[in-house]
C-alpha cells in the first residue's frame, strides 16, 4: 500500500472516531468520575435523541443530606434555554441578584435566575419556572454512569 493512501485511510478512521464515541454516550456510556469532597462538580456532556445536554454533578454535604448524596442535573436553563453555572462564591451571587444565600447555588447570567442544589434544585431566584432537569444515574465505583435525562429536557418556560 502507498504512503498516500496508508494516510488517507487513518485520517478517515480517525474523522470518523468521535462519531463513535459520541454514539457510545447516547446509549447511556457517559462515566463521569464521582466528586467525592463537598460541594466539589464534574461537568459531563450527554447524548440521548440526537441532542447533547450539557450536565454538573455536585457533590452534597455528609452533614446535611446523608452520606454521598450527589445532586445531578442538566445545566440547561429552563427559563429560556441559557447554559447556568455552578457558583461556589454564593455571597457574590446574592449582591447580584439582591438576596442572601446559604450556600454554593447553580446561577444562569441571562435572566439571574438562581437554583439551590442542596434542595433538589429550588428555584430561589428569577424567571425560572422549575428546576433545573434532573439526569438519572447509577454509582460504578468511583464514576457515575449517566442513564438518561428527565422527561420535557428543553421544553422552556
């Protein structure tokens, strides 16, 4: 076989890999590692019906909800669609938004709305209607296995 054609084989195989993978997570493969610390995330991507969705899995205090309690959600704002962000620095939020909170909180910059993680999700701020949509997941050792999303991901208030 010519060198030419050795090379546009591989960088076909190659082009055509993270099709593969991508395909792989939309069967339920997305394996984030589990945060193990208190309010320690992943952010992890996954593929079900032909759309990514992006997630965040935190990790909740042992003294408040129990040992490993994890919260995970698609960080897809249910407002109008913006990606929020997992906000450590809560005080700084609440001079924002104009409130106190307690705690980290998962904060969308579009339209200040605010969530609470530690419970399930609440919407503590903003135009929000909901929570943010809850993924389903089983622990495989020290990784997640993200099985899928809730139900109505991406319809927006």
């Amino acid at each position: 076989m010519k060198r030419r054609t050795f090379l546009q084989r591989l960088l076909f195989i190659g082009a055509g890999f993270p099709y593969v993978l991508r395909v792989g997570r939309a069967w339920g493969e997305t394996r984030p590692a589990a945060p193990s610390h208190d309010w320690e995330s992943v952010e992890f991507s996954f593929d079900a019906n032909g759309q990514s969705y992006p997630g965040i899995a935190i990790k909740l205090p042992d003294t408040v909800v129990g040992d490993g309690k994890l919260y995970v959600a698609c960080k897809i704002c249910p407002h109008q669609g913006c990606e929020f962000g997992y906000e450590r620095n809560f005080e700084l939020v609440g001079d924002i938004v104009g409130k106190t909170f307690v705690n980290p909180v998962l904060f969308c910059r579009c339209h200040m709305s605010v969530y609470d993680p530690l419970r399930n999700g609440k919407v503590l701020n903003g135009p929000a209607p909901r929570p943010p949509w809850l993924f389903t997941y089983a622990r495989d050792g020290q990784a997640l296995k993200i099985q899928s999303v809730e139900d109505g991901v991406g319809h927006f208030g």
